[in-house]
C-alpha cells in the first residue's frame, strides 16, 4: 500500500508534457498552470482540438451544477444507479473504485472548470439520457455543452483550430434540436446567418474541412466551441505553452522505470522535452492494426470520421514503457453507422440511417436490431456469436426527396457509383449481394407497422433520446418510422466509423495513473480522455461521457501533479 506522500509525482520546479492538444489535454495543461505549475502542450497534428472539436460538445455529468441551478433534482446516487444499470454486460472490464471516483469527482470538476473561467456552461434541454428505460435515468440535466462564444477571443489561434463539419456550428442545441440535426443542415443552399453554408462536408479527410476562416461575427458551439472556450483560457496562461507538429514517438524512463520526459518529431528535428507525462492523444481510429486487435474489424468494414493524426500513439508509448491496457468488448465501443464519402477518401456519418422510410438489414434481406440506435446496432451486429457482417443501408424515394444523404440535398442526386438504386426492392437486393425476396417481404412488414408508428420486432422509436436528436420532429406519428414504398429504391453497404472514442486503451486507476500488469502506477505517466480505457464505465456508454469523463479527468491529474509542484517548491525552500 503506497502512501500519500509515495503517490505524488514531484516537478521540483520542472514541467508536465501534455501530449495532445484536444479538449483533455487543454484542460489538463490549463489545471497545472492555474495551480502554479508549468506545462508543454504537444500536438502531432497543425490544429488544435483533436476528436472532441469535431463532435456534438456533449459533457455528460451527473449531479452537476448547472442542472441544480436549471431546478432539476439529481444526486450521486441517482448517477451511479444509472451507471450501473447501463454497465451490467462483462463486468470484469469494470473499475469500480474507478467508478465512483469519476462519478463524485465529475459534479466537482465541471464546476471548478466554470468558476476559473474555462467555459460558460450551458444545459442541453430536453435531452435524455441515452437509455431511458435504466434505472436512474433522467428526462434531461446531465448534458452540458458551452454558452455560445465568439471566434475572435482566439486571435490568431483562431484559424488553427479545428471546425466541425459533422454538426452546423454556429447553432445552438435549441435551435438544432427544435428542427432536427437533418434538417439544420439543408434547410437551404445559401451561407446561413452564422456565415457557413446549411450542408457540411461529410467525411472528408483530414485537412482543409477542419480550418475555416474567422467572421466579424464567428459564434462557436458544438464541440468546436467547447474546446474554443478551454482553449481561450489557456491562451491568458503565460506558463502553458502549445507546439504544433510535434509528434511523440518516445517516453523517457529513469532507472527505476519512471517516466521523466518524452522525443517529439518536430519540423525542426527529434526534441526533447522533460518532465512527468499526461497521454492526451484520443484512440487508434486511423491504425488499421490496432482496429484490428481492439475491434476485430479489417478497412472494409471499418472508418473514422476522426483526424487522421487518432493513430493509438497513446497505447503504443504506454506500452513501450511497461503499460498496461484496457480492452471494452467491440460490441459496446461507441461506433456509428456510416459510409465512404461522397468525394475523397475519407468517411461521413449522419442521422439518415436512423430517419423514417430507412431500415438496416444483413445480407439475407432481415432486420436484426433496433436499426435508429447505434448502440443496438453495433451490439447486435458485432455479436461474436452472431454477426451480422457486412450490414446494408435501405431507403426508398422518399426519404431521398425529404432528406437526402451526406451531402446530398433532399431531392439531390447521389454521385454516380456511390449509392446503388433500382426500381425494386428485389432488384436492389440482387444488386448489393442481398436475399431480394427476403428484402421485399422485410420492407412490407416493417412500412405495415411504421404507418402505425410502431416496430414490435426491434423497438425502433422507443428509445427518447434518439428520437430528440437523430429524428424528423415533422414527421408523424414517429420521428424515426416511415414507410418503405415508393420507388425506386436505394442503398449501399454500411460501415462502422469511428468518432474517437475507441474505449479501449491506457489502463489507469481512479486517479488518471497510468497502471502496469500488475496494476501498479507506472510513475510520472498519466493519461486522460480517450487515450485512457473506458474502466470507469464498462460495458456502459452514454454520449457525453467521453468529454465529461475526460474533463474529470484532467481535473484529478492536474491537480495531483500540481500538489508535486507544491511539494517541490517546499522542498527547494527548506
């Protein structure tokens, strides 16, 4: 058993490398600075942001403050018991000290990080809870994101952060939510009045889709705005300093095996730069070798909607140094359906999959699970004992005339060659490797009961989350269940695509510690965010715990390495 005083990573006066400059690795780099100490913020990419300036700016946190002072009633208890509830499947990848100290520390670090200035929350409205059936569920309250803020606080940082092209920036949930995420997007083809077009640019690779030229008036929201907010504050921090396009490709250890600095490739050549580490570097979306090993899914089942630079550099350089790893089952990793852009290399996802007259089914032409749901859908279709590999994307005319996909406007016209159509169900099937009969009398039983709003089979339309957010709120009598029946017909095969949270990675302790194999604290080496496993939750997800849980995070690591800065500083004293 450690004591207090062993436990304590000491800087005597020297610097914590933070390696990665997404929202974690901001936060981590900011909570030192504001405690006294000094950090070397470094990224591998030239943008800042990572994987959580592209996402929805989700921070799930139960029992926090900003739903307190909205009237909503929540406690530590009411948390865990939803936790728990969600986490139930292979509990022996659970952490259960972990857990709870997430779970308590969670309400302490969202506050902290609103009173030092790092972000004006925001309560999301109306927005339940991903598993609405789970004990300890609540209509709406534990999903913050950041008050609307405006580009220009940035200054010249401001064109070396990374825009969203996944979620309509500029907006704000009410607004996106009162409408429908679809319909955010292609309301018209002209610049809306936050200065971007309606349609984004679905699955482009990594590159010029993530910069986008400031505006006299550039409000930010989403996950791009959340880590604008981080990142203004720690640009007023003297003692945190960011260098881009460098890349770790080395942890230093002492003889007794502890981390004490780290190599970077740099366009000027290999650097060094010393001190304890936090691992910041997200997942291993773009590591075909590790997707691989964590998902057991080869490149043609397999994408990511994340920055090419989310290559498991985490994992490798913890490993390299005695480090553990946490691997969650592929069946409960948070992927979503999706497809090979429409231009480019890259890949897109969107809520089209889950929008009425659309159905998923696998090669013999039969639905399999609650195809609105992703977490149904990777759950069902993963399953070692019953895959359902490759899986299919069916829609009929009408959800083309009232939606679109990707990129495509309603009553566009998909790109030649990306989308396969026929003016049956039978000839599509035979088209894409599908039981065409099979497929006509799927579709026949699924428009009978979505006229009636309903799906007995799957439970498509019973989950109160999806419905708010991935459906049409104009289109009765549910926002996720619409006939399949006016030709001609299309579909294409389904990929998974990663969003950066690959549940699988560093293992760590309650604390942020990076753990060995024998589950001991690997000293000077911590990591946060998505480059540290999912122990906390298991087999449980919610959206919003990954940018939640890494704000805890950084909270926690930040503050046990400033308490070494004070250590320090005493020592040098006496």
């Amino acid at each position: 058993m450690m004591g207090e005083a062993d436990r304590k990573t000491p800087l005597n006066g020297g610097e914590v490398v933070v390696v990665g400059a997404g929202l974690s690795g901001l936060a981590t780099a900011l909570g030192v600075a504001l405690r006294g100490g000094k950090a070397v913020v470094l990224e591998a990419s030239d943008l800042i942001g990572g994987a959580a300036a592209y996402s929805g700016g989700q921070v799930w946190s139960g029992a926090n403050h900003v739903a307190e002072r909205n009237g909503i009633e929540d406690s530590l208890g009411l948390t865990e018991q939803y936790i728990r509830a969600i986490a139930h499947d292979a509990p022996e990848v659970l952490d259960e000290v972990a857990m709870k100290r997430w779970i308590e520390a969670s309400p302490e670090a969202m506050k902290y990080w609103e009173e030092v200035g790092a972000i004006r929350w925001t309560m999301i409205a109306g927005l339940a809870d991903y598993h609405n059936e789970a004990e300890g569920a609540l209509p709406e309250g534990r999903y913050l994101t950041n008050a609307v803020i405006d580009g220009s606080v940035l200054g010249e940082w401001r064109e070396r952060l990374r825009y969203s092209p996944y979620f309509p920036v500029g907006q704000t949930y009410d607004e996106m939510l009162g409408k429908g995420r679809r319909a955010s997007y292609v309301e018209d083809d002209a610049p809306s009045k936050h200065g971007h077009a309606g349609l984004p640019a679905f699955g482009l690779a990594d590159g010029s889709h993530g910069k986008a030229e400031a505006k006299d008036s550039d409000p930010l929201t989403f996950g791009t705005g959340v880590v604008a907010s981080f990142l203004a504050r720690v640009l007023a921090e003297p003692s945190v300093e960011i260098r881009l396009e460098h890349r770790v490709v080395e942890l230093l250890t002492d003889s007794s095996g502890a981390v004490v600095g780290v190599r970077a490739e740099s366009p000027d050549g290999v650097v060094q730069v010393d001190g304890p580490v936090v691992l910041a570097t997200s997942t291993y979306d773009w590591d075909p070798e590790l997707v691989r090993e964590m998902l057991g899914m080869d490149p043609e089942d397999f994408g990511s909607v994340a920055p090419e630079t989310l290559r498991g550099d985490g994992i490798r350089l913890a490993r390299a140094v005695g480090g553990d790893i946490t691997k969650i089952p592929p069946t409960a990793v948070p992927i979503l359906p999706g497809w090979r852009s429409q231009v480019g290399t890259g890949y897109g996802y969107g809520p089209e999959y889950a929008m009425p007259h659309s159905m998923i089914v696998d090669k013999t032409g039969n639905r399999y699970c609650n195809d609105s749901y992703w977490v149904d859908i990777v759950s069902k279709t993963l399953n070692p004992g019953d895959r359902h590999l490759p899986f299919f994307l069916i829609w009929d005319d009408q959800h083309r005339q009232k939606y679109g996909l990707a990129a495509t406007p309603p009553g566009g016209e998909y790109p030649e060659g990306w989308v396969t159509s026929a003016p049956t169900l039978r000839e599509l099937g035979e088209k894409l490797g599908i039981d065409g009969e099979q497929l006509e009398r799927t579709a026949g039983r699924f428009s009978e009961n979505a006229r009636k709003g309903e799906d007995p089979d799957f439970g498509r339309g019973t989950v109160t989350y999806v419905n708010k957010f991935a459906g049409d709120p104009t289109n009765k009598p549910s926002p996720v269940l619409g006939e399949i029946a006016q030709g001609p017909f299309h579909g294409l095969r389904l990929k998974f695509v990663g969003t950066g949270i690959g549940s699988s990675g560093v293992r760590i302790d309650g604390e942020g510690r990076a753990l060995d194999g024998q589950g001991n604290p690997i000293g000077g080496l911590y990591a946060v965010g998505s480059a540290a496993g999912m122990s906390t939750t298991g087999t449980g997800y919610n959206s919003g715990i990954a940018l939640g849980r890494g704000l805890t995070l950084a909270y926690l690591v930040s503050n046990e390495l400033s308490d070494g800065v004070a250590a320090g500083l005493h020592a040098a004293a006496r």
